[in-house]
C-alpha cells in the first residue's frame, strides 16, 4: 500500500506505520527495525498504538495464532526506557454480526490491561521466551473477548443452531435488562455448549446434530430457507399481513424507485471497485463502507448541482438535496419488507403446493427447538 506514493504520504499523515512481512518479501525485512524503533517513540511518548496481532484479517469467527510484535513492542519499549515505563497492553475483542453487510453490528469490548513490569525480570533473563509468554497472554485476553470457533464444522453447526434457537436463547438470558452483547455472548455459549456435550454425551450430540443437518437438507431441497419457515409461520393472520404488506409497497413503489434511480450508481461503483481490488470477504466490507462514502457524497452533490442548473430554483434544489439520502434510507427500509414478504410468500406458494412436506418441516423444527433447550437447562446444571 505504501509504493503509492499518494496513497503512502496520506497513511503516513494518519501515523499509520508499514510492517514488512516475510510472506511478502523476505528481503525487507530489515525495514521492521526502523518500525519498532518508531513504535518505541510513540510510546516512549506514552503515546498509543492500535496493532492487530493476528498480522492478518480474515472474516472468521476464530482467533488467528497471535504474531510475536505486539508483545516485542512492549517488552522492547520498556527496556529503552530502563525499565522505567510500564507499557500497558490493552486486549480489544472485535465480533461483527456480518462484516460485508451494510448495518450490520460491531461489538467491541475491552479486556483487562497487561503491564510490562509483570514481565521485565523475566525479559531481562530470557528476551525470546518472555516475549512468547507474553504473547500466549495476550492471546488468552482476546479470546476472552471474541466468539472463537477453532473448527470449520464447529461454525457451520454454530450458525444453523444460531438460526433456529438464538432468538430464543437471547430472551432467556437477558432478564428483561437491555444487553448489547448478548448476540455475541449467545453465540460463544452455542459454540460451548456444543464442545461440552461433543465431548460428554457424543452420543445424543451426533443424534441431534443429525437431526439438525437433515432439517437444513430437506430445506434446501424444498428451495426454502429456516428464515422463511420462521417468519412464515410465525403469522398469526396471514391474511391482514399480505393486505398491509401489499399497501405499503405499491404506495412506497414512488419512493422507492426514486431512491433507486439516484442511488443505483453511488450503490454500483464501490462494489464494482472494491470487487475489482480484493475478493476478501474481510477487506470487501471495509472498502466499501470507505468508497461508499464518497461516492455517495459525489454523486449526490453533482446531482443537486443538476438539478440546481436546470431549475435556477433554491427551494426545489433544497428540496431535492434533503430528499436524496432520505429517500436512500427508505430504499433500503423498502427492501427489507420486500425480503420479508417475500419469504411469507414463498412460505405460503410452499404450504399449497407441498403442505405435507411443510407441516413436516415445521414439526422437525420445533422438535429440534425443544430439544436443543433441554441441551440449555443440562448445560447451566453441568
């Protein structure tokens, strides 16, 4: 990122510091002496620094093996200050409830501080292993912080029992009080709970797990999704949905399409770019939030001023400027309804044409439900 020029001198203005990497080039490594001894004086400073130790970002729900620098930082700080300064590191855990999609959530959470001092007589003695213990502590703090699945079957099981159960999940653990993380605490308790009875009852775990893989492939096999048998079925009257439903979008249809006509661009171009720049899930999400920006700042800008040439009139070009975000905002709000009627249609296309297969699948849906919060109660008691 730092061989463009433009793009190196504004990093550089943000203090952002390149890292050289041996999987990108052996041969620069050299360059890192001149980082540590820039971080050194940061936070000889007491300046900080925000690191990302995994050395790499991926969109899993897994901690990735912690890379030795932040640690070696710290350490090495302390000792250009003749163990002086107590260097403290700050454990954040960062869980996105989907990252590439566009107000999804981010949780952050903050852990316990680590001191150097509680590892200087030990660096003093034996640098390379008191940086990996050091290390192996940080690590330990993130974890505490973040839902870290350390298996790929783990984490689809996780996300099936996710869809099902989740909701319920998080209404009998909140209490009645307001949590902001319990989507985050409820998924690391799914994926606990899933370790402990793989490995105290592996018998009833493989029997449920089945269960639950065979209700998603005879999903799938009906063209269905758990969230449109959820929703679908969670209509007490069908009837008066379809009727609101149908309203809203044939009056909403204007607005809408107004909002699509300006925003089709502004929405196009940063997907367009950012898939042209990466295929990462990880880095997708990020790009597109920094390029919608301005794009969107752009495009509705020069639109304004379009509107401005053509009519010679403050008032509708006023009028019109304040009506391209909020009628972005509904377009997406519209969408969103639309998706939802679309499931209860599908669900209710599905009931008429195979009532019998549905009835089935609602069965084994609450069957599973039930079963898997027997599994909650027997998890809290053990």
């Amino acid at each position: 990122m730092f061989k463009n020029k433009i793009v190196g001198s504004i990093l550089k203005r943000l203090n952002i510091v390149p890292i050289y990497r041996a999987q990108d080039d052996p041969k620069k490594l050299n360059g890192n002496k001149e980082v540590f001894k820039a971080c050194y004086q940061k936070l000889s400073e007491e300046g900080v620094i925000m690191i990302f130790p995994e050395g790499t970002s991926e969109f899993e729900r897994k901690l990735r093996k912690i890379k030795t620098g932040a640690a070696r930082i710290a350490l090495g700080t302390a000792k250009e200050n003749d163990y002086k300064l107590n260097v403290k590191i700050l454990p954040v855990g960062l869980n996105y409830t989907k990252s590439s999609k566009f107000k999804s959530e981010l949780f952050i959470q903050f852990g316990q501080p680590l001191n150097s001092d509680d590892y200087v007589e030990a660096y003093k003695k034996e640098a390379i292993t008191t940086a990996k213990e050091l290390t192996a502590d940080i690590e330990k703090g993130i974890k505490n912080l973040i839902v870290d699945i350390d298996k790929q079957e783990y984490e689809v099981l996780v996300e099936k029992i996710e869809s099902l159960y989740k909701t319920q999940l998080i209404k009998s653990t909140q209490n009645n009080e307001e949590d902001s993380f319990s989507n985050i605490t409820a998924s690391q308790k799914i994926y606990n709970a899933i370790r402990h009875f793989q490995k105290e009852d592996p018998i009833f775990f493989y029997k449920t797990k089945s269960k639950i893989d065979d209700y998603f492939l005879n999903l799938k096999a009906m063209n269905l999704s758990d969230k449109s048998l959820e929703k679908g079925s969670r209509q007490s009257n069908i009837l008066s949905y379809f009727i609101k439903s149908i309203v809203f979008l044939i009056i909403g249809f204007p607005l809408w399409l107004f909002g699509y006509i300006n925003s089709f661009i502004p929405y196009k171009i940063p997907r367009f770019i950012a898939l042209k720049i990466t295929d990462s899930e990880a880095f997708y999400g990020a790009l597109l939030m920094s390029l919608g920006t301005f794009s969107f700042i752009v495009c509705y800008s020069l639109t304004a001023l379009m509107v401005w040439i053509i009519s010679q009139q403050p008032i509708v070009t006023l009028c019109y400027a304040i009506a391209l975000p909020l009628s972005g905002f509904f377009t997406i709000f519209y969408a969103r309804i639309a998706r939802r009627f679309y499931y209860n249609w599908q669900f209710i296309s599905k009931f008429f044409s195979s009532q019998e297969v549905l009835v089935q699948l609602m069965s084994d849906r609450n069957n599973i439900i039930q079963e898997l919060e027997l599994l909650t109660e027997k998890f809290k008691l053990s």
